[in-house]
C-alpha cells in the first residue's frame, strides 16, 4: 500500500506542476467515509485560492488527469474540493502479492541500537497489575523495534536493593534469629536454601514495613542492615542471594505466561560497586554538590513550565536511593552496550523522576548529548468502578489474581464449548489479558471488563484468535500442499476486495505503531482485517467454490490473513492456539 499511495501522491505533484502551482508536499490519506472513497486528498482548498482556482474547479481537473491511471478505478470531487479516490481492484491484488518485499524493506537493519527497560518487579513484593501493565507494553514495544530491524537489548531490572532489603532480612532475623546469617562470627557453609517461601516473604516485607514506622529502634535496625547489606557483610549477602532468587519464582512463572522474556535479568545491585567511584566522579568535576547534607545535581532548565527539583544522587545520611541506583545503572549500560537509545517503561507517575533521570545522565556525560532517552508512561488498569483494582480487605490486586480471574472465565467458556485443555486455556487467557491491556491507548486509564474482553465477539483477544484459527482451519481442510502456486485473481466479491484493501495497510500500521509507539494501532488493525475476512468468510464459499481460480484465490486470502494475524499477534507476544 505505501507503494500505491506513494505513486497516487507523485501523481498529483506532477499534475500541479503542470499547472504551475508549488506545492511542497501532498499527502493521500484513508478516507474517513469509505461509502465515498477508499483514500482522500484534502489539499486542494488551500492550493486553489492561491493560485486563481475555485477549489471544486481545480479538484474537478486533478480527478480527470488522475482517472488516466490504470491503478485508478475512480476519482470524484466531494464537498468544496475534496478528492476522493478508490484504486483498481488489480492495484490492490498486486499490492498484496507485494506486502510481504514491503515489510521486508521497511525491517531492514538499521544500525541503531535500543536498550529498553521494563517490568521492574520488587523483591518480596507481589507483582500487581501496574507490573503486568509494563511487562505486556514493554515487550510490544521490543518485538516490534526488532520487527523493523533495529537492535534491541530489554533489561528487567528488578528492584532488589536499598532499605527494603534492610527491612525483610530485619523481618526474617525477627522469626528466626538463630539462622547463622546473623552470627557475624560464623565461618561455615550457609544453608543453599532459602529459610523463606516467597509467600512467606509476601507477609515479611509488609509487617517490616508498618513496624519500621511505629518503631524507630527497628527503623535503625533496618537502616544498619541495609549499610552492612550493601557494605558487603557475608551473612546478610548470602540470605540476600537466596531469597531474591525465591522471590522471583512466582514473578518468572506469571512472565511466562504473559509470554514475555528478557535479555538480562539484572538488579538494581547490579551498579552497586559502581556508586561510590561515580559520586566520586560527580563531585569532583563539580556536576554534583551538596545540599544540607544530600548529594545533588541540579537538572532544572530556563523553559521549565514546572519546578524541576535538583536529582538525590545521596541522601543527607549518605544512603543510596533508587535514582543512585538508575544513574548508576545507565552509566554501566553505556559502558557495556553504548545504546543509542534509552526507553522506559512505567507509569505515568514516574514522569518527573526520569526527566530528572535523563537529565543528570546528559549532564553528567554519562551518555552522549545525541543519545535519546524516552520515558514511554502508561495509565492504570482499573476496576469496573473507574479506580485502580482492589482486592476485598481493600489492598492492590495481584497480578496472579486477575490472570487467575481471566483463567477461570475463559475455562467455563471452554467448557461450555466442550473442550478442556489447559494449555489452550491458558494461551486463550494470556491473549484475553494482554489485548484487553494493548487495545488500549497507553497514555491513558483504563477499565478492565472481565465479561467484555473475554468475549468471542468484538475488539477482544478471543476474537482474533478465533478468527486466525478459523483461517487456519480453512487451509488444513484444503489439504494445501504448495500454497506459493495459488494467486489473488480479480474476482467480483466486494467482501474479498475488503479484506484485500486491509491487508495491504499491514506495513504503513507497522511504522504508524513504532511512530507513536502505540500498540493499540496494532490492535485496531488486527480486529479491522479480523472484522473484514469473517464478514468474507460468512458472505462466500470456499472450500465449495467449484471454479477452481475463484477458490485458490479465496484459500490465498485465508493464508495472508492467517499469516499477518500471526505476525502481528506475536509482536503483541501473543501466541496462537491449534483449535478453540
């Protein structure tokens, strides 16, 4: 398609220069009223009175050297000038025997590199749904950076540093003090395993936590831990080790099922022998200062319309915070991987921080002043009510409770349907999670509808899986050996004209989304060509068709369609299932 509106555009600039009107660009985009047009060019109204033209009489001229076309099946002046345009069945047929060398030519390697940064779970605390809202866009975002041919390296980074660490070994040496993690002069083996589940650690850190602020000698106690802890006391690093590891369990066990992975699992611990060179580093070439006992480096700017506070590289007590952490951990990524660009994804309360962030980093020239740094922010995923999910005592939702709540609903559906697999149920279920989160504009809130996004009908995961299955399931029963043979023949069937004239959008909906940085474009392409091949589907026959042109051309069909749902479908890290 962007070959055809490419030539449609070039077409018109030739036509003005031939009438001696300048016009530096000219732009042929979808038509808002497909009743009237496939496509539309609307420049014709500012270009007129400019140059001694009613619109309409210019527009008039533009159509009827444009209808000369053989790739123009119609071009006709609506409203006070506007050029509506409907291209050749055959252009169309022959730009979706060339949609595959379009992606192709868009996704060559661009010799740019993009570090990216998401998921962000803490240590000994229970993902919620903000964590499911990061993994889910974060991993989008790296799957189609790489589908357009850039390098891509996504870090975790886990929060398994500072006081919280303090807090839960403080927590743990409470019910336990006899383990010889706190026996400063044991000179055995440590235990392998760890003393705590990560259920028990889901109790620990929160009880810590409350205790810490009603009780200032604990508070002292967690703040002493989390020095020696980071001083590199033997006992506090190898319980450390151990319960970072089980507390990870069941955080690696809901990122599998979201179908999300990651290049490197590091910490925020990772930079830990780096902080004290950098502060160092900081104050000496005078970026950094201080201010009432704290560390600083001002970042505000002439043309802030906010109050931009200087960034916390140490607090007054000299304790590493999580943005000692995250300017530590960018001068090791550069170190070690020298990115051209930087993305993070978190939510939209973060704003500041990673504008403080980016700041310090150029500033402080850990990053060169031509490096990009992007903070990708996204909104809430909330109840039925419009506020943030809630269990029943009041506390955050859990991310293994609602995929479990989505889990239970697509299973009853299956069963209803008499099937019973897990694995498809749970593939089902992943799909359902992550479209209804990715359908969704990111920069907004927005509310999670069990019943309506587990529905076999509308914008919904089932539904585009269904749809791919249904396409799949159309070509396994035509026993298609070769389907390189088959080709798209002009047929007169406006629904296959449909589906065609969405499917060739496929590349420009795939730079659209990396542009913006928007995978509900995705989304919305995906339920659009869904949409389009069912309402084919149900109007033609074809594994019946008896003319055999007019059914290899139909089973074609069902192949792109099957093929794009599936690529598009796993750039969202959406798998599809073999039946439904």
């Amino acid at each position: 398609m962007i070959e055809l509106i490419e030539n449609t555009e070039n077409k018109i600039k030739d036509i003005l220069k031939e009438l001696n009107i300048e016009c530096d660009s000219v732009k042929v985009v979808e038509c808002n009223r497909p009743e009237l047009g496939q496509y539309q060019y609307n420049g014709v109204m500012a270009l007129a009175s400019k140059n001694g033209y009613k619109p309409q009489e210019l527009a008039q001229i533009i159509c009827e050297k444009l209808q000369d076309s053989e790739e123009m099946k119609n071009a006709n002046v609506a409203g006070v000038g506007f050029i509506n345009i409907t291209f050749s069945d055959n252009s169309l047929i022959t730009q979706l025997n060339n949609v595959d060398a379009e992606i192709e030519k868009i996704a060559k390697p661009k010799n740019r590199k993009i570090f990216i940064d998401y998921g962000g779970p803490n240590v000994a605390k229970t993902l919620h749904v903000g964590h499911l809202r990061s993994a889910d866009i974060g991993e989008g975002l790296k799957r189609l950076a790489r589908k357009l041919g850039y390098e891509v390296i996504s870090d975790v980074h886990f929060g398994d540093w500072g006081r919280q660490m303090g807090m839960v070994i403080a927590g743990i040496e409470e019910k336990m003090p006899d383990l010889p993690f706190f026996d400063e002069s044991f000179q055995g083996e440590y235990p392998t395993q760890s003393p705590v589940t990560s259920e028990d650690l889901e109790k620990i850190y929160p009880e810590a936590n409350i205790k810490a602020k009603e009780d200032e000698e604990f508070l002292n106690k967690c703040r002493r831990i989390t020095y020696e802890l980071q001083n590199g006391r033997r006992g506090y690093l190898e319980l450390w080790k151990l319960f970072v590891k089980e507390s990870m369990r069941p955080v690696m066990k809901t990122y599998d099922f979201l179908n999300v992975s990651f290049d490197l699992y590091e910490g925020e611990s990772t930079c830990n022998d780096l902080i004290n060179p950098m502060v160092k580093e900081l104050l000496d070439s005078k970026v950094a200062y201080e201010s009432q006992g704290a560390t600083v480096i001002d970042v505000s700017e002439p043309t802030d319309k906010i109050d931009v506070p200087p960034f916390i590289v140490l607090k007054s007590d000299g304790a590493a915070m999580y943005s000692t952490t995250d300017l530590a951990t960018i001068l090791s990524r550069q170190k070690r991987f020298e990115p051209d660009e930087y993305w993070y994804v978190a939510d939209n309360r973060q704003s500041l921080h990673f504008m403080q962030l980016f700041r310090a980093s150029k500033k402080a020239k850990f990053v060169k002043s031509d490096t990009q740094m992007y903070h990708f922010a996204f909104g809430t995923m909330n109840g039925k009510d419009g506020k943030p999910f809630k269990t029943r005592d009041g506390g955050v939702m859990s991310a293994l409770t609602l995929i479990d709540n989505v889990r239970a609903e697509i299973k009853a559906k299956m069963a209803d349907n008499g099937q019973n697999s897990d694995e498809i149920c749970d593939i089902i279920s992943s799909a359902t999670l992550k479209f209804a989160d990715l359908s969704n504009n990111r920069e907004t809130d927005f509310i999670f509808d069990i019943d309506k996004f587990c529905a076999l009908e509308g914008k919904t995961g089932p539904y585009i899986l269904y749809t791919t299955v249904r396409a799949n399931s159309i070509l396994n029963k035509a026993n298609v050996d070769n389907m390189q043979v088959y080709e798209l023949v002009d047929i007169d069937n406006n629904s296959y004209i449909d589906v065609i004239l969405n499917a060739i959008k496929a590349p420009v909906i795939l730079e659209k989304a990396y542009e913006q940085k928007a995978l509900n474009v995705i989304c919305d392409y995906l339920f659009t060509l869904s949409n389009s091949f069912n309402n084919f589907y149900s109007q033609t026959k074809i594994l019946t068709e008896e003319d055999e042109k007019k059914k290899n051309a139909y089973l074609k069909l069902c192949h792109i369609v099957s093929k794009l749902n599936t690529e598009l479908l796993d750039i969202l890290a959406i798998k599809v299932p073999e039946r439904m």
